[in-house]
C-alpha cells in the first residue's frame, strides 16, 4: 500500500456508470497547459448516445498501475494503453490506483464506427467509475461532481461536461461566478423549451476523420484569427445564457449554427488547412435552410469536429420534423444510419 492511501480499506469491490456524451453549442476549440480550455464553452448533454463502463477492484502488492481492458467484450491492448497512460497521469490525485488490481470492462450504445466520437462519454464514464471507488474505498458518502468533471477533463476536454446534467459550462468566464478552466458547472437558469430538446444525429460518414480534435486544438495556437475567435466564443457564451433564460428557439438555432460554421472555417483556416465536411454535409444544411424557409419551423443544426449533421428542434415539432428527415435527409446520410438523441440528467450509478 502507498503512504498516501494507508487509511483506505483493503475490500474488493466492483462499480459500473452510464455516461452520455454531449453536443456543445458554443464550441470549445484551442487548448494550453494541462487540458486548459482557451475559452469558455457551454454544451447540453445527451441521453442516448453514452457508454456503460464496469470496474472491478481487487487489493494487490504490486507497484504500478495494472489493469485488464475490455472494449464490447474483447481485449483491446491499443485502447488498454491510453488508460493505462492517463491513470498514470492521475494517480497522483488518486493514490488507490497503485494499490488495486482494475478490470475495466466498457460498451457503447452507438456503433464504434458511427462517426460518433466517444471520447466524453468514455472517458466520464471511467472517471464516475473511479470517483466511486474512491468514495467507498475511503467510506465517503458521496461522490464529487465537481471532482468527477476535472478528472473527466484530464482524459478529455468535453468530457468535463459530460457528467453535468443538461446544460453545462465549462472554462474559466469574468461574467459568470463559479466557472474554472478545471471542471464543468451546470448552467441551471434554462428555460423548459430547451430541457426536452432533440438532438438527431445524421451519420454523413463513419470514417475515422482525417484530423483528430486534438491536432485541431493545436492548430489553432498558430492560427491568425485565435485570439479573436476566443473573445468572440466568450461573447456568444453571455448571449446563449440570456437565450437560454428566455426560450428563443430561434436564436438559439442560428448562434448554434453560427457557432458550428466558425468552427469548420477556423479548420479551412489552419496551417496546414483541413476540411472535415463531407458534400453531403453541405447538402443537408442547404436542405435544412430550405425546409426552415418553407416551414418556418425552428429546425437548425450543428456541428462536431466532424462531417455529421446534428439536427436540433424542440419536442413539439416532433413528428414534422420526423417525417421531413424520412423524405429528406436520410437518402443523404451513410447507410441510412441516424441517431436520435435528446437532452439528458447525466451520468447513472447502474452497480
Ligand atoms: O474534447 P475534445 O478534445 O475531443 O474536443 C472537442 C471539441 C469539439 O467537440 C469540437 C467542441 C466541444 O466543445 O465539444
């Protein structure tokens, strides 16, 4: 047993947590030091797309970090390898994770190969799971959030905001008490249009993307316009809190959309530049317009660091919009795969 954990009991034990990912609406792009965000970001987490992660503990003499890793059932010595780095890197504020033997078993409810990316959802699921086996380990009664989304953040930067119910913000705001560059926060003046929200996500492609988010962060830290998009995400982050209080659907639409669009242009705008859209990508939104115009529903979308279309609507216009992706949008998408998604509590306890 380490020093620092020679008050912890020497049990057994096994915990398991669901954990969804999340869409932000103003989008957290450039990074620095330790997983620090360069501006403030605010996100609503989901409910359907989330990943369910197991883990045992067992006492053991050995030094080290020591685990077992199963993704969908199967060892995966690739995915083994990033955890066993990241516990490293955490250790120091989890001391137990030398003294325990770990079989970490994970699934996600979307198909790993859906262009989902799984990373806030993996990751936030692994650290509840860790948070809890502190919290037994050391007869605490519960579980810190607040410790849970920094740990999260570490593993990913979204996934800080994973564990926070609906809507959570997450980087350090002047104009908004209590928000850290090291955890998330929940945003809870939210008005009810927005707390049964949908979110559907139309796959355009399910390749692994071309860049990944994190060579995107670093790219922005030579991009000319940087110091400019930061000032204008934590602009938008006062206007989304006011459009939150109010229930505009509307502008909440177009700042998402606004929001998605800079995103993808700081990417054509990189050194070296890169696209993630797909033509189908274009064609969607271009439909979306059209059906918007026509309807005059408040269907608008948004954007990961990636080719998929998320389509985001209130509950009420449920079945238009339904019938419209069915006659529109799914002879665009790979394989007519769609994921429909709402806005969701967070993460559960399932063991
Ligand atoms: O958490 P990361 O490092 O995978 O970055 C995610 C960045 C975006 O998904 C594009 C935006 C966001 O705020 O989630």
């Amino acid at each position: 047993m380490s020093e620092s954990s020679a008050n912890t009991s020497n049990i057994n034990g096994k915990v398991a947590w669901k954990s969804p990912s999340n869409i932000a609406i103003v989008k957290y792009w450039g990074k620095y030091g330790n997983q620090l965000p360069r501006n403030t970001s605010l996100s609503f987490t989901l409910s359907n797309a989330f990943t369910i992660t197991s883990v045992a503990y067992h006492p053991k003499e050995s030094s080290g970090i020591d685990i077992d890793f199963t993704f969908e059932g199967s060892r995966n010595k690739a995915f083994e390898q990033r955890i066993v780095r990241f516990l490293d890197s955490i250790a120091k504020e989890l001391p137990f994770l030398y003294d325990y033997h770990l079989e970490i078993a994970s699934e996600n409810s979307f198909p790993h190969s859906s262009g989902i990316a799984s990373s806030a959802s993996a990751m936030s699921a692994l650290c509840m799971c860790l948070c809890d086996i502190d919290s037994q380990i050391h007869h605490k009664e519960n579980i810190d959030i607040q410790f849970a989304s920094h740990l999260s953040r570490l593993g990913s930067g979204s996934a800080s905001r994973s564990v926070i119910p609906f809507f959570g913000l997450w980087g350090h705001h002047n104009d908004i008490p209590n928000s850290s560059n090291e955890y998330a926060i929940e945003m809870t003046e939210v008005h009810d249009v927005f707390r049964t929200y949908h979110d559907d996500i139309l796959i355009v492609s399910a390749k692994e993307k071309s860049v990944s988010s994190s060579a995107g962060h670093q790219l922005m830290e030579g991009n000319v316009f940087a110091d400019n998009r930061y000032q204008q995400a934590n602009d938008r982050i006062i206007e989304l809190l006011e459009i939150l209080k109010k229930g505009d659907v509307d502008r909440f639409g177009k700042l998402a959309e606004d929001e998605a669009l800079t995103l993808h242009a700081l990417m054509m705008c990189s050194d070296p530049s890169y696209i993630l859209m797909e033509p189908n990508t274009i064609e969607m939104i271009n439909r979306i317009r059209a059906f918007r115009k026509k309807s005059s529903l408040p269907v608008y979308f948004t954007l990961d660091a990636g080719p998929n279309i998320h389509l985001l609507y209130p509950n009420h216009i449920e079945s238009e919009v339904n019938k419209w992706i069915n006659a529109e949008l799914l002879e665009l998408t790979a394989d007519g795969k769609i994921i429909k998604d709402k806005v969701g509590n967070g993460p559960e306890k399932i063991i």
